[in-house]
C-alpha cells in the first residue's frame, strides 16, 4: 500500500524544518526574489521557517515568492521519503492533508 502524496497548500512543513535549507545554487538562483526575504545566498528565515512562507504549517500556507522560489524548493517533491520525515517533525502523519 502507497502513502498518499500529501497536499502542499494544507502542509508547509518543508519551508519550516531547517534555516539553511533554503538554500540558492548558481548565480541566477533566487532572482526576482525581493532582497527583504533574501540572507546571505539564501531565504531569510525566522528561527526555522522561511519568511516567504505565509499561514499555518499543516493547515493552510502560500509561498509568497513561488513563482520564483529556489531550485531547492522545486526540486523537493511532495510524498518523497524527506517529505513524509519533515512532516513527522510536525506531528503530521504523512496522509494526505496531514
């Protein structure tokens, strides 16, 4: 039996486990990002959480800077083995929607 891929927009969990996660790679990464949100080659964060990162981690969240996030966070795949382990950290079972 699968485990079911977990709604991205209802969970947040993977902008929220690691300040230097967020991490830009290449030169170009991170452009069109505004400079407030931007530290030191990465997202900014607070504590742990991404500062992009808008709502409630396992009820309902928005990226702010989507549409131009880091490749980091495209290439983080919703229902992966990292997802389901950051979800856990938050007491989200790992079934869809948590």
């Amino acid at each position: 039996m699968s485990t079911p891929v977990p709604d991205c927009e209802s969970c947040g969990a993977c902008c929220a486990y690691s300040w230097t996660w967020p991490a830009f790679v290449g030169p170009r990464d991170g452009d069109g990002i505004p400079r407030h949100l931007v530290e030191n080659g990465r997202m900014r964060c607070d504590g742990d959480r991404c500062t992009a990162l808008r709502g409630i981690i396992g009820e309902e969240v928005t990226c702010v800077v989507y549409d131009d996030r880091p490749l980091v966070c495209r290439e983080f795949t919703a229902g992966s083995d990292a997802c389901h382990a950051v979800r856990a950290r938050f007491g989200l079972d790992g079934a869809a929607g948590g």
